[in-house]
C-alpha cells in the first residue's frame, strides 16, 4: 500500500514537472507603460536594412502586457513599436526573460529594465554615446565656421582629435566592462581599426606610397573588429552597414579587386552556414544592382560559385534556371573579354566584318529607326562621329528591326555614313552574344577588339575615348 502510494506521488510529480516544463516560455519580455493603455505594440527585429515583425501585444487597462513565445528569439537588436511608429531598441541575446517599463510620452529618458543587466547597460551606452556626438558634431560645425581662422583652427583640431580619443576610449570601456555579451560584440564592430604607425625610406616619393600602404592596411583588416561566425550581427542594421561600406567606399571598384575580396570574405564565414547566406545575399544584391561598368563579372562570378554551384541551397530551381540564363547572356561581352565578331550584310550591299576593321576605337552601336532614345542618341552620335571619323574612330551599327524600307529611308535622310549592318534575321546571334535586351545598346571595342566600355549614353563616348587616349593607350 506505501508503495502504491510512493508510485501515485512519483507520477503526480512528474506529470507536474511535464506540465510546469511546457508552460515556460522560451521568451517573455513584459511591459508596462501607464500612460499608454489598451495599446497594440509590435516586437520587430534588424535583418540587415530591413525590419520585420515579430510579435504582437494589446496592453491591458494598467498599460501592461507580454510578448512571449515558446521558441527563443535568434539574438541581435529587436525594436519595441509604439503607436505613432516611435520605438526603442532592446537586445535579445541569451537572457530573454526580463521587464521594460517607460512612459509613453519621453520613453526613452524614462526607460528602465529589470532582469537584463545587459539592457541596462546597453541603454546607458546609447545615452552617453548620444551626449558625445553632440559634443563632436558642435566641434565640427565650429572647425567649419573657423576655416579662415588659422590659431582656431589649430586649436579647434586638437580639440576635435581628444574627443574622438576620448570616444575610442569610452567605446573600449564597454566592451571590457561587458566581455562575451552581444553588446560588446557590437561595439566591438563599430571600432575602427587602428593602423600602425608608418615609417618611410628617405627620398622615398611619400604619398603614393602611403596611400598603397595606407589603402592595403584598411582592405586587410577592415573586419577585424566584426565576428563573422557571430549571427546574432545578421540581426542588427550593423553588419550590412560595414559590408555596404567596404564594397563601395574601401575597395577599388575594378571587378578584379572586388573578386579577390569577395573570395577572402566568404572564406572567413562559409563554415557558418547563416552568416554564409546573409554575405552571399548582400553580395548578390549589391552588385546585381550596381551601376559601375564591369561590375557584371563580379555577378558572373557570384553566380558561378554560389548560386548555380548549389552551394546557395536556399534558392528554389526556379530561381536557379532563371538566374542562369540571364547569366549566359553576360558571359560573353564582359569588360576585357574579346568581342564576339559580327558578320553581316550591309546598307551598300556588301557583307562587312566586325573584326576587319582598323581603327583604334569601334562604337558597336544597337539601335532602331523608331526608337524614342535612339531619335536622340543617333544624331549626337553622327556629329561625334563626323568629328573623329578621321581620328581612329569607327561606328559599327546593327538595326535591331527587320523593317528594311525604313533603316533605309532613315539611313539616307540622316547620312548615316558610318558602317551600317544588317542582320534581320539575327544569324549571327548578335542579341545573345551582346545581350541586347533594349535599345540604344553601346559597346566601345579597342583595336585588338577587346571590349573597354558597355552600355555607356553617347554623351559620355567622348570623355571616356579621351580619357582612355591618354591613360591607356596611344592613337595609332
């Protein structure tokens, strides 16, 4: 009988446990704002420069209320909505268990945590960082109105240089004072990285060696400061910040360079498969939308070894099929490939060639008699050429129509004496090999046909055919 009861106990008990283990939340974060009652707030999170929702809650009749869950919340800087879209930032990191109280109308000089020190102490970060950047930017506006002040200047300078000291400082006390938590790791990110002192050869032409040294240093160790196996940094705005910034403003843009940077950074986060992802998105991005010539083979590139590769499995095969042939379309007119030759029929009836052309500069011009852009592109482009025809520069223009009455009725009347092709049935593939999916299309080939520009406006030929006389090569 006492066993009987020991086993009835022993059941009780764990049934208990079961029960009291399936009502913990994994994350509970309360609220309470008393001036802010019967409210809706929304719990939302960084990806990036991006914000996405999370969670919702009313608060009750006293202002008070929960978000909670029964998974925890992958870490990084989450955001409390307020009605109005006014919001304060929290961190989520291990602890997620805690309280927040403010007041509706100064929430953020009246916010307070209980039960994540961490909270605590990111707040008081965003308080002092806040009172010296104010102090920072009144030194600056005061070194721009003393510009003609020499002793000011000189005096302002030195002030400016020992409170960005003094914010260094400040900033590494923080990071000390909160070792191993997400804080510091943030922190730790925003810190630039100190170059070492530099030391030159006497009669040594100085700064274009500085600036190489200078250059290479800031390239090597911009992410010295960034955990890259660190997720939690995916959910901040932080990480895309300093991706954003050294692939625009730290790297030369030449796709040769940009590639060589882009295989050291996935090296350093392709064994964490989240931070992998969140790089290789923000790379495929970026490039597909930039605007820089040549920056197509950087997309080619990211292509070919993440996204068709397999190794972007995130993708459906839809997406895979598709980024491939738009892809293919890029493979063969990249910025220091070979021209693909064109082999035509012509506006005096003799076939021409692409590549029998002898001249320093070819205008591979794509255009159409009836096209709104190519009505004001062709005639500046006829008077450039009328100019420098003589000069090493020849156009070789393809009619994208099959209309022949009218490229020749438009030929004859606008005395387009240049070489004009013709190829309605498009039997050289001409649309393939120069992707032109829209018209005018320009290419620049030198006189090795090596393609040296793409999908430049005719305003701009000029400038660049000059600029790249003189840096480049010699007109023959």
């Amino acid at each position: 009988m006492k066993m009987q009861k020991f086993i009835s106990v022993v059941v009780f008990l764990s049934l208990a446990l079961i029960s009291c283990g399936q009502s913990k939340k994994s994350y509970e974060i309360s609220v309470k704002i008393p001036d802010l009652k019967d409210s809706t707030l929304f719990l939302a999170f960084h990806m990036g420069d991006k914000q996405y929702l999370k969670d919702t809650l009313v608060l009750d009749g006293n202002g008070s209320g929960t978000f909670s869950g029964r998974q925890e919340l992958p870490g990084g800087i989450y955001m409390i909505v307020l009605p109005g879209r006014h919001y304060f930032e929290i961190l989520v990191s291990d602890d997620q268990q805690f309280e927040v109280t403010c007041s509706y109308e100064d929430y953020f000089n009246t916010l307070k945590f209980a039960g994540s020190s961490e909270n605590s102490a990111f707040l008081d970060y965003q308080k002092q960082w806040i009172q010296m950047q104010q102090k920072a930017s009144a030194i600056a506006k005061r070194l721009q109105n003393n510009k003609q002040n020499p002793d000011s200047l000189k005096v302002l300078s030195e002030k400016q240089k020992t409170q960005e000291e003094f914010m260094k400082t400040y900033l590494k006390k923080v990071i000390d004072e909160n070792k191993g938590s997400l804080l510091a790791s943030l922190i730790r990110a925003l810190l630039p990285v100190d170059a070492p002192p530099m030391f030159l050869t006497d009669g040594v032409k100085s700064d274009s060696l500085k600036w190489i040294i200078q250059y290479n240093y800031n390239k090597d160790h911009f992410f010295d400061n960034i955990d890259l196996n660190d997720e939690r940094l995916i959910r901040t705005p932080i990480l895309q910040s300093k991706l954003k910034a050294f692939f625009t403003d730290v790297v030369i843009q030449s796709p040769d360079s940009v590639n060589r940077e882009i295989d050291r950074l996935i090296a350093k986060c392709e064994n964490n498969y989240s931070m992998f992802q969140f790089v290789s998105v923000f790379l495929f991005n970026h490039f597909r939308q930039s605007e820089i010539m040549g920056h197509d083979a950087v997309l080619v590139k990211l292509a070919d070894d993440i996204y068709l590769s397999g190794r972007a499995d995130w993708i459906t095969s839809e997406f895979r099929d598709d980024l491939k042939k738009q892809i293919d379309l890029l493979r063969h007119n990249l910025i220091g490939m070979t021209a693909q030759n064109l082999i035509m029929d012509s506006y005096t009836g003799i076939f021409v060639s692409l590549f029998d052309i002898e001249k320093d500069f070819v205008i591979l011009y794509f255009w159409e008699p009836d096209c709104g852009h190519c009505k004001e592109a062709t005639p500046k482009l006829k008077q450039y050429y009328d100019e420098m025809k003589d000069r090493g520069v020849e156009v070789f223009s393809v009619c994208t129509t099959n209309d022949r009455q009218e490229w020749e009725k438009y030929i004859a009347e606008n005395k387009l004496t240049w070489i004009n092709g013709w190829d309605p049935q498009r039997a050289t593939n001409y649309g393939y090999y120069y992707n032109v999916q829209s018209t005018p299309m320009i290419y620049i080939l030198d006189r090795d046909k090596k393609i040296i520009a793409k999908k430049l406006s005719v305003d701009d030929i000029p400038a660049f055919i000059d600029n790249y006389r003189k840096y480049f090569r010699k007109s023959g």
